[in-house]
C-alpha cells in the first residue's frame, strides 16, 4: 500500500473507533437513566452491625476479579461486571489499535541518510514506523482504562 493509502486507512479506522466508543458511552447513558426507581424496603433495625446486609455493589474481590479478567483481555471484567456494551467497545477499540499498528505502522517506509541538502533516501521493505507505535500506545491506553473501569466501584 502507498503510504497516502495507509494513512488514509488509519484514519478511517481511528475514526470508526471512536465512533463506536461514543455511541457506546451514549448508549450506557441512556440505558442508566431510565433504570426505574428501587422499591423502599423496611429497614431491619435490630440486626447488629455483625449481621447487617451489605451495601448494594460488587463486593472487593469481585471488583478485583473484575479487574485481573481486564489485564488479561481488554473488556473482561466489563463483560463479568454486565457492562456488555462498554466491553464490546473496550475489546473492538483494542483490537483496532492493534490492527492498525500492525497493518499502517509496518511497511516501507522511507529511510533518508546524510546532512540536510545532501540526504540519499531509499526505501526499506518491513519496516516499523511511528504508526505502530502509535496504534500499540492506544491499545495499552484501552486497557489500563479496562483495568481501571472494572476495579471502581459502581
């Protein structure tokens, strides 16, 4: 591909990405606004603070579960946590970070040698770029906010 064609393509999948994740974070927003109220229950005044229910959420160690599942795969601990959604957007932006880096950041690419004004350039077949760098970064990125997302609480 032409390097005007690979950039082109890692444009239009940065984009998609992002797309996908806005459309997702709206989704989640809609589907949390219309939760419907919770029932009032009555509270049990007798039980000791030994015997008291715990509070609504996930206990720590499915929070930490939650959030191994997440460095192992972007998006796992969303999906144990129920969050369906915002872990099909976590593992498909991952995985288009990685597709990019691996299709726009290896390739030929130009290699210029000597002083400004005297450079000889020539091309070099299968070499890595900053795309990749770039595309790598933004999946780690993906997952160190996997990781995050799943150990908060909700």
């Amino acid at each position: 591909m032409t390097r005007a064609l690979r950039f082109l393509v890692g444009v239009v999948v940065g984009a998609a990405a992002l797309a996908v994740l806005a459309s997702g974070v709206e989704a989640q927003h809609l589907a949390e606004v219309q939760q419907e109220w919770p029932v009032w229950e009555m509270p049990n005044l007798i039980a000791t603070s030994a015997e008291a229910p715990e509070e609504a959420g996930d206990s720590p160690n499915e929070r930490a579960f939650a959030g191994i599942a997440s460095a192992l795969l972007p998006g796992a601990g969303q999906f144990y946590r129920g969050e369906r959604l915002k872990g099909a957007l976590m593992l498909s932006a991952a995985a288009a970070s990685v597709v990019y880096a691996l299709t726009a950041g290896i390739g030929e690419d130009e290699v210029c040698l000597g002083p400004t004004g005297q450079q000889v350039c020539q091309t070099a077949p299968h070499q890595i770029n900053s795309r990749f760098w770039i595309g790598l970064g933004t999946a780690g990125a993906v997952q160190v906010w996997s990781i995050l997302d799943a150990l908060s609480e909700r």
